[in-house]
C-alpha cells in the first residue's frame, strides 16, 4: 500500500479523522493523495488529527510493466473495483478494505479516532459503492464506536437490488421498469446486480445487505456538469441502461432508493444525494468544492444536497 501519512503501526493518540481515498480506474493514487492534502489544507484540519490512506489497487499490466514483486496482489482489467479476487489469489479487493477498515477500528493504535471516511471517485466510486453493500470491514469501526461515512462521487454506474431500471417520465423524474432487452454482459448480473457475486459475496443474503446498506451513511456526491455521453466511463449495454451520463445515473439511483425505502426521504435519512454545481468530471474540484470538504470533514455545509419534501 502507498499513501499512509503515518505508520499505521505506531500508537498516534492525535488521529481523530481518517479519509481513506480510493483511486480511479487510470490507478493513479499519488494524485490522489495530492488532491486530498489540499482538502485537508483547504477544510482547516490538520495533518496531526487527520490520517491519509490512499492505497494502490494494481492491475496485471501494471506488475508487468513495473517489474512488482511476485507477491504482490494485482488485478485482471477493472476486477479491483468490482470485489473480484486477486489474479491467481483468493484475497479479494474487498478484502483489502477490511484490513484497512479494521486496522482503523484498533483502539490500541489509535485511541482518539472518531471518524472514517471512505471515499471513491469515478472507478473508486463504483468500488466503494459495492464496498457499502457487501463490505464486512465497517462493522469493527462500528463496534469500535467510530462512525464510518462512505462518500460516492461521479462513479459510471450502480449497484441495483433488483431487475427494474429507470426510464424518464415527462415530469422530469423517472419510473422504473423491468427493460425488455437483455444484455449480453448481464443487466443484473454483478456490477450491475445481485446475480453472480463475487467469491467475497458469494453466500451473502442480498435483502439483509440492502437493509444494511440503507441505515449507512452513504454521500453521493455528483457534479452537475458530469453530462458528456461520452465520458459515462461505461458504455456497456447495462451501463447505459443505467442512464445517458454520470450525472443522471446517479440522480435516477438515488430516486430509485427512496422509492424502495421512502424513509430516504426524510430530512435525517442517512443516506443523501448531494450537487457539485458547475463540475463535471474533475476530482480535485469535485473533493476540494464546499460539498466535497463537508462529506469528508463535516466543515461547512452543502446547499445543493436536495432537501424535502420533493416536489
């Protein structure tokens, strides 16, 4: 791993915060810890009381080309964000989340910690999607007492429950309905859907995972800007199913949430649907913006987080 502020294995009584950052699918972390500092510079918190992780999920080409160790995980093209197993391994990415999440949850190591965030942009997003439905590692922060906030931002596409997916009404919202065609990369197959889960999640029950799922505290942060077709980041038949861009997928999720839950739509939901006006696709404006810094620091507010009742 790559991008540890401090020895996770020295006691630091100072931590009060962690953001773990997960990168996008171009696997560049250094960017990423880049981008962070400046939140962290720019939020008014310190580099004492805020821990910065930032690890590397690396692809087989990347081992190749870089000469990596032979015992160091990779992963076959986009596996990483999907939960999938290591190449020639049973370790799952997820799985590297749980040791992070539960290095975090040591009271030993770090008696003052209060929060973590696990944050994810573009192919980050996705993972750390996926990561919030199935991921075990949350539940020693839990039992830790340390809260665990999950911020999704502009990923390429959603985790569905079940087969329906969102078709836009003349009202400007969207219903949603069972799609006659079928993909041939699987409209409710896993990335898209609970069919076919990876190793990790092979015996989970998907009804208990959703409940879950719902009571976590979930940001999904998107940059009103993020409406290029052409950088939807998944242009597969079931990607597109999802919707025409970044932006409307994540819109059409959410109201997809709320309509199986309608407690989402209450004020004190846990889960909330939040605007970066004016960006699009751009990480540093996306995590430095005032929504970016109050999702991963609680400083300030966000006034385009949509608030009810809806119209």
């Amino acid at each position: 791993m790559r991008g540890v502020s401090v020895d996770l294995g020295l006691v630091n009584p100072a931590a009060k915060r962690a953001i773990v950052v997960i990168h996008d699918s171009r696997r560049n972390a250094q960017r990423y810890d880049v981008v962070e500092d400046w939140a962290i510079h720019d939020s008014g918190e310190t580099f004492w009381n805020t821990l910065l992780i930032a690890p590397q999920f690396l692809e087989v080409e990347d081992a190749e080309v870089h000469g990596v160790p032979d015992d160091d995980l990779r992963w076959r093209h986009g596996a990483w964000t999907d939960g999938e197993n290591a190449h020639n391994s049973s370790i799952s990415s997820f799985t590297a989340l749980d040791a992070i999440l539960e290095r975090l949850s040591n009271h030993l190591l770090l008696p003052n910690l209060e929060s973590v965030v696990l944050v994810g942009y573009a192919g980050g997003g996705l993972m750390v999607q996926r990561y919030a439905v199935a991921g075990r590692g949350g539940d020693a922060l839990v039992h830790s007492g340390i809260h665990l906030r999950f911020v999704v931002a502009n990923p390429s596409s959603y985790l569905y429950f079940s087969p329906e997916r969102p078709v836009p009404n003349s009202q400007g919202d969207f219903k949603f309905s069972v799609l006659p065609r079928e993909c041939s990369n699987g409209n409710n197959h896993w990335r898209f859907g609970i069919v076919d889960p990876p190793p990790y999640a092979a015996n989970a029950d998907f009804a208990d995972l959703e409940r879950r799922y719902i009571q976590r505290d979930v940001i999904y942060l998107l940059g009103t800007e993020a409406i290029d077709p052409n950088d939807a980041g998944d242009g597969s038949c079931a990607g597109e199913d999802e919707g025409p861009n970044r932006f409307l997928r994540g819109v059409a999720y959410f109201r997809y949430l709320e309509l199986r839950h309608p407690e989402l739509m209450e004020e004190s939901a846990s889960q909330q649907l939040w605007f970066v006006p004016g960006v699009g696709n751009d990480v540093y404006k996306m995590l430095t913006s005032f929504c970016g810094r109050a999702a991963l620091f609680d400083v300030g507010s966000c006034e385009t987080r949509i608030l009810y009742p809806r119209p």
